[in-house]
C-alpha cells in the first residue's frame, strides 16, 4: 500500500506536469536562510527547479541550488519528503502540476561559485530569517498563489533543524 501524498494549491486548466523541488538552505553560524529575491519583485524564494532525465532527485536539487545562488559548501542534505502542488509559474507565464520534494540544507560555509541563470532568472541571493520569509509570504495579494507547499516545508525544517540542534529550542517557528 502506497502513501497518501499531501497535495497543495489550486488546480488549473491546462496544467503542466513538471517534477522538481527545491532546498531551504541554513547557514547556522547565522542562523539564517537563503533565499532568492526576484530584481522584478519582492517575493522570496527558495532555490530549486526541474530534475532532469538523467539525474537522480537530491543531484538535480542540489545542482539547481549552486546554479542559482552559487552555494556549494554542503555540511548536511536531508530528503524532507514530497507533494504535489499546483501553482502559476510566474516566471515562465504557465500553470503547474508538480511533485515538489525538499531537501534541507546545511551550510559548511558561504563560499560562492559563479551562478548559471537562466534568461528568466534575475535573482539575488539574500539571507532572512524563517519569520521574515513568513512575513514577505503573507504580503502576497494573490491568496491562490500563495507557497502553502513551501510554508509545511519551512515549518518541518524549523523543526528538523531544532533536534539536530543548528538552532535554538526556544527559537520561534512562525
């Protein structure tokens, strides 16, 4: 008997199937995560995208993190699970059914290598805290496009990261 699979979003006509997933990237020494901003807009985002033919989930999700924010230097990876999702993809101006997996990460260091951004991708890496990654969230006016997937993931992450003590018990979760 196979698990039921948690699914988020609105779905869409004319929806297009594209697995992938995506990392909530912490650095401990700050106690921050890494987050893509959009120069176009003000919405956070974690590092991910599509998994290619020929790539297993966690090389596809960890290369999509360094062409997109430039990190590299992983401490800890950790498979957080999958959904299924449906959402807008601003970016590329189409509607989405994926199975989105996480991967937490931890940082050895913030060492950069140069980033490999697709034309669409004009982002800049920024480091934040879980609250103001909630915060910049809830200011979306577009209620069905709101990250719900993202929000459950941030919210086991936090966790996960509190019993393998990176952060503090007493930090809040949001």
């Amino acid at each position: 008997m196979s698990e039921r699979i948690l699914e988020f979003g609105i779905k869409r006509e004319n929806e297009e199937r594209r697995d992938g997933g995506f990392a909530i990237v912490f650095n401990p020494e700050v106690q921050k995560y890494a987050v893509l901003k959009h120069s176009d807009e003000d919405f956070l985002r974690f590092p991910g995208g599509g998994v290619g033919e020929n790539e297993d989930l966690e090389t596809g999700i960890l290369r999509e993190v360094i062409e997109e924010s430039g990190l590299f230097d992983f401490l800890y990876v950790e498979n957080m699970g999958a959904v299924m999702t449906h959402y807008y993809n601003n970016l590329k101006n189409v509607n989405r059914i994926a199975k989105a997996s996480c991967f937490l990460v931890v940082l050895k260091s913030i060492s950069l290598v140069p980033t490999k951004l697709e034309e669409h991708e004009k982002f800049e890496l920024t480091w934040v805290t879980n609250l103001e990654i909630l915060n910049n969230w809830q200011k979306t006016r577009d209620t069905e496009n709101r990250p719900s997937h993202w929000i459950y993931f941030l919210e086991k992450a936090c966790k996960r990261l509190k019993e393998l003590r990176y952060t503090p018990e007493d930090r809040p979760m949001g």
